[in-house]
C-alpha cells in the first residue's frame, strides 16, 4: 500500500444533501474501490500470519423493496 487512502473529502459524501441515489453512487466508484485494495494487500498478510482463511465482504447495499 504505497498511497494514503481515505482523504478528508472521501467523508464529504455523508454529509451533503445529496439523494441517497447520488451517495450511493459515490460510493460505490470512490469509497469501495479503497476497502477492495486494502482488503488485497491485508487479507494474505493475515492468512499467513494467522493460518486461517480471512475474507473480505463489501456489501452491495441492494435497496430492498
């Protein structure tokens, strides 16, 4: 992991007045693109450290009707 990943920005999302369709959007294109990579650098380093099976889950939040 060679850059910095949340910026202060990235928490400007939950806090406009934005449609919850327009929060969503960002993010899925900018907040979850940041936990996928973290998860790919973390996840072996735990498995190896650990010897167990560790997987990443990042939720679709799916609007249920």
């Amino acid at each position: 992991m060679t850059q910095t990943f949340f910026k202060e920005s990235d928490f400007e999302i939950f806090t406009t007045d934005s449609t919850l369709e327009t929060r969503m959007s960002a993010i899925q294109n900018e907040i979850q693109p940041k936990f996928k990579e973290i998860e790919e650098e973390i996840l072996p380093f735990l498995n190896v450290q650990t010897d167990q099976n560790f997987f990443g889950h990042i939720a679709k939040q799916a609007r249920r009707t």
